[in-house]
C-alpha cells in the first residue's frame, strides 16, 4: 500500500490528466446527472493543482525541443481565435467556445507540455491511468449491452462517446500486444486477445460508426509498423494477416441484432437524406461555401453555427478543418496543419517509432485515433483529446527508455 501510494504521489499529474481526458466522455452519465458540480471543471482544477508546482518551482526548458514550432503553431491557432472576436457574428457563440478553449484544451496542454518535459516518466503513470479507466468504462458498457440492452446510458446516450473510449483501449492492448509483451507468457497473451475480441465485439453493437472506422485504420498502422521493424517479415506480416482474419470472423459470433454499428455503417449509402451522415456532408458542403465568402481570417470563432442558422451556441460541422476554416480562415487551417504535421511527421516522431519506444508508439496512436476521429464527430472543444495525447509526447525526449 505505501509503494502505490508513493507511486501515485510521483505520477500524480499524469493520473490526474488521465481523469481529465475521459470527463467529458463521462459526465454525460446519469450516475452523474445529479451531482451538483461540473465534472470536467472539478478534474480541469485538479489538473491545475497538480501541475502547477511544476511549472512554478522547475526551470522547463522548451526552446531547443524539435517540437517547438508544433507547440508556437497550436497558439498561434487559440490566439487567432481570440482575436476573432473583433470580426465574429455572435458575441454569445464567441464567448460560449472561447471559454472552454482556452480552460479545457489550452491552459491543460501547456501544463502537461511542460511537465512531461522536465518528468517524462509521469507519461507512465498518465498511460496506466488512462488504460485502466478505459477497462472500467468496457465492463460497464458490458453491462448496460447485456443486462439492460442500452449501450448508451454509460455515457449518456452518447454512442459516439463509447466507440471513442472503447477504441482508445483496444489500440493501448494492440500496442501492448505486438510491442510491450515480451513475456511470451501463452496464459496472458490468450487474456490480452480475449479482452480484445470482446472490447472489438462492444464496438460493433454500440453504434458509433466513425470511431470504429478511425479503430480499424489505426489499427492497421499499428500492424503495419510492426512488419516493418519486425526482423523475421515474412512470419510477422502472416500472424498479423491471421490477426485480421480472425478480427473479420469473430463478427460471424455476434447476433446480427447486436450489430448496431454495422446498420449505421451501411444507413450512410441509403437514399435517406435525415439520416446524420447525409446531414453532416450538406454541412461540410455548406462550409465550402463559408469558406469561400471570407478566406484569409474566416468569419469568427463560434460563427458556424449563426452562419448556418442553428441557435445552439456548440452547433459544428463534425469536422475540425471545415470549422476552423469557416471561423478562422485560411491562417487557422495554417495554423492547425502545421501543428499535426510537426507532431506527427517530425524528425523526432519518426525516430521514436523507429526505435520502438512503445510509450511513444502507444501514445502517437491515441493520438492518431482522436486525429481521424475529429474528422467526422466533433468541435475543438470536444476534441481536446487529441491535443492533450499530443502535449503528452510533443516534448518526449527520443533518449526516454522504454
């Protein structure tokens, strides 16, 4: 008991970032509907709390990392949306995503930007954590698809939510899986598989399309850098060819009542025009056209929304590069782009996944996953994630042992 409280007081800020990252998929849960506190502003300030000491008492130097201009790229894009306000359509909008913006992504990503610089091994922490809180969540979700036959209620009838949280796991066990098992103990990696198979399984009678798509690409990569640093190719490529196969079988096991994402999948070619998918492709073709009337700064943070009519203040186009072309122009998508390309494309990245740092490994995939997840669901408010997985490794130093 005293180790693990004295390895909790050492990873404190990443164990706390961990809750942090998984509040605004939780609190949507009626176990959560009466409590008289905002759940994600009780976990922001326990993010403050831990962090700031940090920040205080340690010298943290950023200026000489290889992802400085990746970290300069993603304030240029929040004090770009600040200044919108000078040019936005709707004061209200403007202030309602500013706000969180800058409490809930910003002020989070410059903590975990400069703790996980000066104390790397706190990412550990933040990785077990997190991998553990996901488990949590799959045994609830387990529950409420078995016993009450209402997938979403974990989450607040949120499916998207749960595909979210669900997939984020099962690319923490591939990763350990194919990187971190050297055991080769038969018994744990049969119990890996399994938890596998079975978070796969609740992915497919959840609903949520999208992040199943951003899972099985993602997974995918994971496959394929594991051949290409695999040393015997050949037997590496025909394991992860049967890992697939049996992926692509184990669906044959579900009761066709239970596959709720694939129904949603395939309504997206039906010739219904209410359907979520045919909306979300009039709202991307609706934002061309936004784009197109005010290029260089946009029309404003928060202006989607009036833009499109819509009187709900968090109304967006389900796409992070639709909404801040609409609302910060051609200098945000600069902005944005910039930022993913260093962090994901760096010198510094690569080498790290060359070198198989599994932390990295796993984390550069949780961030790619939140990455091609923004690209059909969600704001820049809800999409914290991907900014917070990326502050976690921007300033990963490539020396970090494994």
């Amino acid at each position: 008991m005293i180790i693990l409280l004295k390895n909790i007081q050492k990873n404190l800020f990443g164990i706390a970032l961990a809750f942090f990252i998984l509040a605004g998929r939780f609190k949507g849960a009626q176990v959560f509907s009466q409590t008289p506190f905002d759940l994600t502003l009780i976990l922001f300030l326990c993010v403050l709390f831990c962090g700031a000491p940090y920040i205080l008492n340690e010298n943290v130097k950023i200026l000489n990392s290889p992802y400085f201009l990746g970290v300069c790229a993603f304030f240029g894009l929040i004090l770009l949306a600040c200044l919108s306000y000078f040019w936005c359509l709707s004061t209200s909008h403007f202030f309602y995503k500013i706000i969180r913006l800058v409490i809930f992504t910003c002020i989070p990503f410059l903590l975990a930007v400069c703790v996980f610089n000066k104390y790397p091994e706190q990412i550990k922490g933040f990785l077990i954590t997190f991998s553990a809180l996901c488990f949590c969540f799959l045994l609830f979700t387990a529950f409420e698809i078995c016993f009450n036959n209402k997938p979403y209620n974990v989450l607040g009838n949120s499916y998207i939510g749960v595909n979210r949280v669900l997939g984020s796991f099962g690319l923490v066990l591939l990763v350990y899986l194919l990187f971190i098992q050297k055991k080769k103990s038969k018994l744990n990696v049969l119990l890996l598989i399994l938890i596998f198979f079975i978070n796969f399984w609740f992915m497919m009678a959840s609903g949520g399309r999208g992040p199943l798509i951003a899972f099985i690409i993602s997974s995918l990569l994971v496959l394929t850098l594991k051949t290409i640093l695999a040393k015997s190719k050949k037997r590496v490529f025909l394991v992860n060819l049967g890992f697939i196969f049996l992926l692509i079988a184990s669906l044959f096991v579900i009761p066709k009542s239970k596959l709720e994402t694939i129904e949603r999948i395939k309504s997206v070619f039906s010739s219904d025009n209410q359907n979520t998918a045919s909306r979300r492709l009039i709202f991307l073709q609706n934002s061309i056209v936004f784009l197109k009337s005010s290029p260089i700064l946009g029309h404003g943070l928060g202006s989607w929304a009036k833009l499109n009519k819509l009187n709900a203040e968090r109304a967006h186009p389900h796409n992070i590069f639709a909404e801040v072309g609409v609302e910060l122009g051609l200098f945000g998508l600069i902005f944005l782009s910039l930022c993913l390309l260093i962090f994901f494309l760096s010198p510094a990245s690569l080498r790290n996944l060359m070198s198989q740092n599994t932390c990295f490994i796993c984390l550069y995939f949780l961030a790619l996953f939140s990455m091609l997840n923004s690209l059909v669901s969600g704001d820049l408010n809800d999409n914290r994630p991907l900014f917070l997985f990326l502050s976690s490794f921007t300033f990963f130093k490539p020396s970090f042992t494994k």
